[in-house]
C-alpha cells in the first residue's frame, strides 16, 4: 500500500474550509518579551487571526505537561521535588531557547500564513544565556525559581559497597563519554489539524502519533481542561516516530485552540527547519570509573553523569536520563555498581526519548571503558569481556541495578557474533584495505536492554455477518509493518484469507 501511493499522512488530510497556520519563533535563546505587534500581519490579506501568549494565558490552556515525575518520584540534590517549570504552548513572559514560539498565525492559505509570521514584530530584551550543560550549575538561570538549574538527581545502586571494591582494586580504568545534542530528522515533519464541534463541545485532532490513546489523556487534562471523551485523536500513517512523537508539542494544542476559536479547522505542517530547532534528543555527559582485580575481573563500577534537559521538561524528556542507566551493567559480573546523574536546564531545546531512550547511552559507556581498560593493561578487549561475562548456568542473575536476567546466553551470542564477522581473518582484510588505501576498523559490544512498552494496548476483534474480521489494535505501527504481521496472525487464527482482514489503529474513538 505504501509503496503504491496508498498511504494516508497527516497533510493528506483536509477538511471542508479548514485554515492553515504558521509559528512565529524566538531568533534569541534567552530574552524577556516586552511586546508583540502583529497590527501589521493582520492587515495582510487572508490573515484570520494571530494569536498570542496573552490569548493562551486568558483562555486557561494550562501548561504542556511532563509525565516522567509521575512514573519516578525524582528530587533535587538538597531532597525537595525536582523542579519542572511552566510550558506554555505560546511564551508570553520571556523566551527559553532559540525556536521558542511566541505567536500563532492563521491564514486561509499557507503562503499567506508564512508570509505573515514576518510581519508580526516582537520587541525582546535579550538576557545572558547558556546552552552548555556542564557549565548549568554555574550560570545564569534559566528560570527565577531554580537559581542553580537543577532539575534533578539520580541516584542508584550501593555506593559502600561500590567504594570499597574500589578501594581494594589493582587496576582503576576511567573513560568519559559525550554523547551529543541531535536533532530529529523524520521522513515527514511533525503535522496537524484540529477542528472543534460546538455543538458536541467536541474536539478532534488528526496528527501521527505513537500513544494517540494517551496523548488524548494528557492533552485533555492537563491543557484543555475537558474530559478524555470531549477529546478524539486520529493518528494516521506516520513518516517516522522513534519517540519523538509521543510527546505533547505546543502545535498539536494551537490547532485544537484556534478551530475552537475561530470555528473552523485549522492545519499546521511544520518545515524542516522547525524540526531541527524544536525536535531534540540525546545531549548527556557521562564519566565511568571500573575497578579490576589483579586477575582483570570487574569488581566495581561508578557512573557520574550530567543530562541536559534543555530549558523545559517534554513529556518523557527526563527520563532517558535515568530510565535505561540499569543497561551499564550489561552482561558482566560486576559485583558492585553506584551510579548518578544530575539533571540540569540550559537555554536549549527540550529533549526528547529518542531511539532507545538512554538505552544505547548505558551500552555505550560501559563497552568504551572495557575497551580502554584492555588498552591499558595491554589485554585481549574480547577475552577480558569473555572472563567478565555472566556465565548462563548463572541464571536467572541479579545485576546490582535493578535489572533481572531471566536468562541469557551472552557468551554465546559474542562468540556468533565474532564468526559472522570472521574476525580470525581480519588482520588479513586490514592489510587488504591498507594496500587499497582505507582504514579497516573493529568494533564490539554487548548489549542489553528492556525492550518493552511501559503502558497497556489493547486489541479487539469483530467479525461481520459475511465473515469479514475487523482487526483494531491499540498497539500503533510507524514503520513496523503491523498492519501485515497482524493481519497474518489473525489470517492463521482464524483460517481467514488476508484480504478478509479490516486493520485498524491510531483512532481513540474506535479503538480500545
């Protein structure tokens, strides 16, 4: 279907006298705003409306929400709850990273739209500013109320115990891992299109999204205000997600706000370059110390970390963080782990979970430190993976974290891995690449991650009188293929053919 054009993404979607939009964002990465004039953009032809922080502020839209605090109680280092500052779908007061929107516009076409955002001028005091997250601590504020611009601390595992393997260690190895600030590019920018029935007092937004059944939860409660029924999400087919598309962005309440206001729907589509301002992940420090023995086994791990959370908390933002660092321990024996992560603001976008949400970060870090404590004691970095590894007649083992292995032959698994590669013969293809002018590398790791969902889907099956099977599943597909996979299963369930087979996904009024 895809291949063939049959797909169905959100700006495939129009609805009968729909308006289109445009943000007017912040050029500054920190600056007060002392007014906003957009006398001139509404007297360009086809402008319907411009809306501003003051308009979000009189309407009662509360804050966009974070959910991370809910799942993990998280405090700051002095023992008082972590600090998560107001998010408003339009900033009225001042401006927190450049990209930052600060007014609306709605236009009966696109071109007019854009062309008005230009015309709106906003008078800023542009205040000091800083993006970096190891120098958080020590600079200006990002907001009045958290001088210091932390928002949390994480702390894991047992730091006795972890202290006195160290203590008693031959051989200490220490490795310091950046992983950077990314922005995500998507095969299709982040869209929507809201409409509003005042007779039914009813709202409707049509947007790719990977939780439609709890974005329809969060954005009712905590910024409209309205029960989960006055709220229908429609989540069609989606150009990728990878987790950035879970969370509440101001655009998918703006759509939902201006058809309400102005009685019509209203479409926003987003550019490239809105996504590479708005749309990031990742950005976290993280300083590993590993303790060996004289025989080159681990006896203890220490994670010390620093994640910026940009200027404000997404909806999942903390918890890359902090939710996967349990992954450090990987398949090794390690006896002893203490970890933390201190969580801070800088004038920068919020992040976002992003393909494996901390999980490739806690890989990362404890393979780059095995690699250089073999460089260091001049040792084979696979076999002293090998004496390190969780041996399978082990399980089920627990980790020092709160990992528990149910089984697991990890030993195994690397020693297929090395045979696909051929790795006895790469010194032989290195000198071949050599001799060719290129550089052969090798590289290893061992990973292990929880790669399940935290929340439940449902399914649900209805058969018709002439034999026809509607498949509605809660689980959204975008990009895994559901729609065939389901379809097989349920084919063979049932000893249906697969075009007897409806699938349906990404509606809350149809599915459970």
């Amino acid at each position: 279907r895809l291949l063939r054009g049959g797909g169905r993404y959100t700006d495939d979607i129009n609805l009968p006298g729909q308006a289109y939009s445009a943000m007017v964002r912040s050029p500054y990465a920190h600056a007060r705003i002392n007014t906003i004039d957009a006398s001139a953009a509404l007297e360009l032809e086809g402008v319907i409306a411009v809306f501003t922080g003051a308009d979000i502020l009189s309407a009662g839209l509360g804050s966009l929400p974070t959910f991370a605090p809910k799942l993990v109680p998280l405090t700051r280092p002095d023992g008082t709850p972590i600090f998560v500052p107001e998010h408003p779908a339009l900033a009225h007061d001042k401006v927190a990273f450049v990209g930052d929107p600060v007014a609306f516009v709605v236009a009966d076409d696109i071109n007019t739209a854009r062309l008005a955002t230009e015309l709106v001028e906003v008078d800023y005091e542009v205040l000091a500013a800083n993006a970096d997250a190891m120098a958080a601590t020590s600079a200006a504020p990002v907001w009045e109320d958290c001088p210091d611009n932390v928002c949390f601390k994480f702390v894991t595992g047992d730091r006795e115990k972890t202290d006195a393997a160290f203590a008693g260690a031959a051989h200490v190895t220490k490795a310091s891992v950046p992983v950077t600030r990314l922005c995500v590019n998507a095969m299709e920018p982040r869209a929507a299109l809201g409409e509003y029935d005042p007779f039914e007092e009813r709202y409707t937004l049509h947007s790719g999204n990977q939780f439609p059944h709890d974005l329809r939860n969060w954005i009712a409660e905590f910024v409209l205000g309205c029960g989960q029924s006055q709220l229908r999400i429609i989540s069609p087919d989606m150009g990728g997600s990878f987790g950035l598309r879970s969370n509440v962005f101001p655009e998918l309440v703006l759509v939902l706000f201006a058809a309400r206001e102005l009685c019509r729907p209203v479409k926003w589509i987003g550019q490239r370059s809105e996504d590479f301002m708005e749309d990031h992940a990742r950005d976290i420090v993280m300083d590993a110390e590993l303790a060996l023995d004289a025989n080159n086994r681990f006896v203890g791990l220490r994670v010390n970390g620093v994640a910026n959370m940009g200027a404000y908390l997404s909806i999942f933002g903390p918890l890359p963080a902090f939710g996967n660092l349990s992954g450090v321990a990987g398949p090794y024996t390690t006896p002893a782990i203490h970890a933390e992560i201190l969580s801070v603001f800088t004038n920068s976008a919020p992040v976002h979970p992003y393909r494996g949400a901390g999980r490739p970060e806690a890989t990362l870090l404890i393979e780059q430190v095995i690699d250089q404590a073999a460089r260091e004691l001049d040792v084979d970095r696979v076999e002293l993976r090998r004496v390190n590894m969780i041996p399978a007649s082990a399980m089920p083992y627990q980790t020092p974290l709160s990992y528990l292995y149910d089984c697991g032959e990890f030993e195994r698994n690397m020693d297929a891995a090395l045979a696909n590669v051929d790795v006895a013969g790469l010194e032989a293809r290195r000198e071949e690449a050599r001799a060719d002018g290129k550089i052969l590398g090798f590289g290893i790791a061992n990973a292990v991650e929880q790669a399940a969902g935290m929340f439940d889907e449902g399914a649900e099956i209805r058969v018709d009188g002439d034999g026809v099977a509607t498949l509605l599943s809660g689980v959204h597909s975008h990009g895994q293929g559901h729609a065939t996979v389901f379809r097989q299963v349920v084919a063979e369930k049932l000893g249906l053919e697969e075009h007897q087979i409806r699938f349906i996904q990404g509606d809350t009024d149809l599915v459970p």
